[in-house]
C-alpha cells in the first residue's frame, strides 16, 4: 500500500463539498429531530388513548426499523404516489424522522423529572396549560436533557453516510465517487475517516461545555 | 411598609364580612385511606383560620382541595358564593384567581429571575401590562424586603428568601384567599422568624383571608381567630385561639398540644 499525497490534495475539494453535505445533513437532521420528538413527547400525554395509542405505534415502528429502509422506502416508494422531493431532502427528514422516535424518550424523561411541585405552582398562579408548557416545564425539562440530546446528534452524524445509498454526495458519497474515477482507495476514504473523528471529538467538547454551563 | 402595593386594600362591606369558604359533607379517599370524612366548615371573609392536628389528619389535604390540586370524591365546595367542585375546569379556573397558595418548598420557578417569578402570572393571567406588574412586584419584593434580589434566581436565594419570594409572587395575584401550607417547615430554623414576621405583618396590614397549616404554635396564636384542631379527618374542636390553647376542651386536643408546645 501506498500513500499518495497528490490523491489527497486531488480530493480535497471533492471532500469539502462533501464535508458542507455531512453538516447540512446533520444540523437540519438534529432540527428534525429535536422538533419532531418534542411533537411526540407531547403527543405520549394527551389523555386519551385514541392519541397515545398510534403514536406509539407509529414511533415503535420507526425506531425498531432500520434507517437504511427508510431511506429507501422514502426514497424509492413515495414518487410512486406522487410525492418527490430532492435526495437531501428525503435524507434528512428520514433522518430526523428516526432519530426523532429517540428524543422523544429523551423528552419523556426530561418533562417527568420536573418535580410536581412546579405543576402546582402554575395552577396556584391559575397559568394556562400552554402557558405552564412553554414558560415553566419545557424550559426545565429541556435544559435537564440537553447533553442527552446533544449525545444523539453525535450518533447521528455517523448515521450520515446511510444517506449515500440514496444518491446524497455527502463525505462517503464523495469518497466513493473519487475511488472508483481515480482507482485510489486509501487516501479519501482516510481523509474523510479522520474528518468524522475531528467532527466528533469537537461535539464532544462543545457539549461537555455546555454540561457544564447547565450544571449551574 | 409601602401600603399601595399590598392586595385588597378596599375594604368592601360585603367582602370583610360574611361567609367566603363553605365545605359540605367534603370526602377525600386515597385508596382505602379516608383522609376527610363528610367535612363541614365555613371561613368568614377577612378571618384568619389555623388548621392543627397530628399529621394525616387532612389539613393539608383542606388546602390543595382549595387550590384544586385535588379533587374531593364526595361533597361540595363553594368559594365567594361560586362552586369550586362540583363545576367545569373553566368556572373553576375563575374561582381560582380568588385564591393563592404559599408551599413548603416554595415551587419558585427555577428557570425564571426573582422578579419574573413575580411578574409571570399577573401578566398572562391577570392581563396587567408589564410595566405594571414589574413596579408592582418591585414594591411586594421591597415588601418582603429583598428588593436588591430582582434579577436572582431562586437557587441564589436561601430558603428564607426564596419563601418570602413566593409569598410576594402569590400576593401578586391579589388573592381574597391565601393557603399557608406549612410554610416554615422546610426552613432552617434562624429563617423561621422573618418568614413569619411577615406574615404576621400581611394578616395585620390586609384583609385577606388566611388558611394557614401550621406547627408554629406562637405563630398560631397570633394571627388565629379562630383555630381548628383536626383528628382523623375530622374537626374534633374549633374556637378563638386563647380558648383552644388555654382550655381545650376534648382530650386529643391536649394530648397534641402537649406534645408540640
């Protein structure tokens, strides 16, 4: 085997489109998910089973199927009723979709920690339910589970090159796309490798931070 | 002590006398435990009522009935002439801006600065203009004296500061009806005495009705009219403060006070 640094600079910016795809993914992705699993969470508390009871199902469904088949199903089965969107767009709200069946338990554990004591100071205070919601537990719960959440957009990220298998041109995609036009294997799929560690590592540290500002 | 800020300052004939808390033939069961046993009791507008007893006898469980926090199984509760249960979610929310409640633990809302706390509610729920609830919960925290700790949080606070938080924060509401539910217990003990200096102060200054669920026998006899002794969910003798703890009459009631004062 043999390291050739002209492949990588070669690569390079194949990799930084790449790399722009990896982000965008992952940023609208997390967006997705955390805005999606609060729906759910909420949705988990409406008093009646006639709610409860096909969420459940919808979000048992989506966790306990793997991501690659819903990328395809979405991909590949829905322009069959009509309903296309680009690839990107598929890849993250599949992603999102996924992931969001995971926050929503996050949510869940978040919402049930508040002690009842708050609860009954915004009836107390005679507070609107959405006004108790918005303004009293969904900040308490969320800063309480925001590492958790953050733990689940690093998984995420190395979910990302999932989304190649539907055409996305993110960091494996381009990876790929180079190697088979250049017959050189090691050194994009080495760049792109240490990129996920940098990435990683870098949220790791940005969300130890922020542990560390909610600790107070 | 600013006297504009503190609520009901208007002493209407019909508030400051006549009857503002029925409870008739009041049943509350957790499980197979009675806690209140086909209860009657009224509060006259203005007074200041203690409830004493051993502990389970049902006192608390009289204040969150109040508060709504609870739901009675049997029975009726009426406050200002209007029904508290039985009635929809919706009356019962207009009956509930007569009424405030004070916690053990406080319940300051963590996540919002002192003065929010305060503000929160007379703004949402009151539709006061935000100008007017923060000068106004500005002079209930000089009240309570901590108008330095407008922009703390309450973790900031000590136990004594945070409690005298939620006092301005329920006055806020100007309430006819404020619940006291053992509000000193969770405090260490040098804090005791300013938490209920004030309320000595609030029940003297105002006419504002006073439930009050207390181990503070002093406290208890100051401010009372009247006090309540309660046993197994039952009222078991009620009269002026001097008479209950100068002369009880039933047995349990001395057997109780000689062993917390």
């Amino acid at each position: 085997m043999k390291w050739d640094w002209s492949a990588v600079s070669d690569f390079m910016p194949h990799f930084w489109d790449g790399l722009l795809v990896t982000l965008q993914i992952l940023v609208l992705g997390s967006l997705v998910s955390f805005g999606v699993g609060l729906v759910w969470a909420l949705l988990m508390r409406v008093p009646t089973r006639w709610v409860t009871w096909p969420v459940g199902v919808v979000t048992e469904f989506i966790r306990n199927t793997p991501l690659l088949v819903q990328l395809f199903f979405l991909f590949y089965v829905l322009p069959e009723w009509n309903i296309t969107f680009s690839a990107l767009t598929t890849g993250v709200v599949a992603i999102g979709l996924h992931y969001s069946t995971y926050t929503m338990q996050v949510y869940r554990a978040g919402i049930e920690g508040v002690p009842v004591g708050q609860w009954e100071a915004a009836t107390a205070l005679n507070l609107p339910m959405r006004r108790t919601w918005t303004a009293v537990i969904l900040p308490q719960a969320i800063r309480r589970v925001a590492p958790a959440l953050g733990n689940y957009v690093i998984s995420m990220l190395k979910d990302t090159p999932l989304l190649m298998a539907i055409t996305v041109l993110e960091m494996l995609g381009e990876a790929r796309l180079f190697s088979q036009q250049n017959f050189q294997f090691t050194e994009p799929l080495t760049v792109i490798g240490v990129a996920f560690i940098v990435i990683s590592y870098l949220a790791s540290l940005a969300l130890r931070a922020l542990e560390r500002r909610l600790a107070h | 002590m600013p006297t504009d800020t503190l609520p009901n300052p208007e002493k209407s004939p019909e508030r400051s006398s006549g009857e503002l808390i029925r409870l008739e033939q009041v049943t509350k069961r957790f499980g197979d435990n009675t806690v209140l046993d086909h209860l009657d009791f009224s509060v006259d507008a203005g007074k200041h009522v203690t409830l004493i007893g051993p502990s389970g006898s049902g006192k608390t469980t009289i204040l969150r009935l109040l508060m709504t926090l609870l739901k009675p199984d049997e029975g009726t509760i009426t406050v200002d002439g209007q029904k508290l249960f039985p009635a929809t979610e919706k009356e019962r929310r207009e009956v509930r801006k007569q009424i405030g409640m004070v916690f053990q633990q406080f319940n300051l809302f963590p996540n919002m600065s002192v003065l929010r706390n305060i503000t929160e509610a007379p703004v949402t729920v009151l539709g006061m203009s935000k100008d007017e609830a923060v000068e106004r919960a500005k002079g209930l925290l000089d009240m309570v004296g901590l108008a330095d700790k407008c922009d703390a949080r309450p973790a900031q606070l000590s136990g004594g500061q945070q409690q005298r938080v939620a006092i301005a924060r329920a006055l806020a509401m100007r309430p006819k009806v404020l619940l006291l539910d053992e509000v000193t217990s969770a405090l260490d003990p040098e804090l005791v005495a300013g938490v209920l200096d004030l309320l000595r102060d609030i029940a003297r200054t105002t006419d504002i009705t006073m439930l009050c669920v207390t181990h503070e026998m002093n406290f208890a006899r100051d401010i009372s009219d009247q006090v309540l002794m309660f046993d197994s969910g039952r009222v078991i003798e009620a009269g002026p403060p001097e008479k209950i703890f100068s002369e009880p009459e039933h047995d349990r009631t001395r057997e109780f006070l000689s062993a917390v004062l």
